[in-house]
C-alpha cells in the first residue's frame, strides 16, 4: 500500500483552476472571501492537474429581513417577513446565489402576497407563488432554478 502525504487546508476565492498544480483528492479550499449565499469552500474529489472540486457548505446569513413595499426580495437574509400594502414581490434569479441557498418568505400581511419571477429567475412550475396572510413558502435554489422545499 502507498503513502501518501495528508491533504491540506487552503485559502482561496474559488476552487483551483489552474493546470500547473497537482491536487490531491481530500485537499480542502477554504473560501478567504465569505459571503451569505456562497460556499464555504471547495473539496478535490478526484486528484489532477487541477482536480475535480466540489463546493462544500453554504453560508446562511440567519438575519430576518421585513419587506413593507413592492419588491426584489434579495437573498440577504434566511427568512423575509412581508408586511406590506402592495400585493407582489420578485425573486432575484437563482443563479446569483450558491446552489443549496434557502430562503422562506412569509406573509404577515392582511393582503395576499404573490412572488413572481424576474427575467432570470425560474420557478420549479412556472406558475407565480401567492401566499395568504400567515402563509410561508421556504424556496431552495440549485443554481439556476427556485424549487418549493416540502
């Protein structure tokens, strides 16, 4: 059996892309600019010139943002309270946030609260989410596509 030198932990902004090094499998990336919605870093699962890297983790601001008007929920914060006269607010895009991102949405409002998409933004069905007052929905984006958690 061969030995072989134990992985070992780096920073970096994303996973290694560059052709000149050798990555072992099990070497770790951590993310050196975190942010709510990105990856907590990267794992070489298949060893190379650079490797096969998967994203490990996703950072999840846990902050309760309060919607009062109209508008492009951000994905800032894991949970967003409407409470507004308006009746319809919009998803950014699933694709400007880490695969795995979850956000729940709930309305507090006496008036019925319907998420529609935005150019970019795609649902799972392509129907619009409209939501009661005390209703919620927790939306789970896998890059490129919102889908309704069960």
């Amino acid at each position: 059996m061969a030995t072989y030198p134990l992985p070992i932990i780096h920073l970096g902004d994303a996973a290694p892309t560059d052709t000149s090094n050798y990555w072992q499998a099990g070497t770790v990336v951590l993310n050196g600019s975190p942010a709510a919605g990105a990856a907590l870093g990267w794992i070489c699962v298949t060893a190379g010139y650079p490797g096969t890297w998967k994203a490990i983790g996703v950072i999840n601001k846990q902050g309760i943002a309060t919607i009062t008007a109209a508008a492009v929920l951000t994905i800032g914060s894991g949970l967003q309270l409407y409470n507004g006269a308006a009746d319809t607010c919009t998803l950014a895009a699933a694709a400007s946030h880490a695969a795995g991102f979850e956000m729940t949405v709930k309305n507090i409002a006496a008036v019925n609260l319907t998420l529609a998409t935005v150019a970019g933004a795609t649902y799972e069905d392509a129907a619009a989410i409209t939501l009661t007052q005390w209703q919620v929905v927790t939306l789970v984006g896998n890059g490129s596509t919102w889908y309704k958690k069960a």
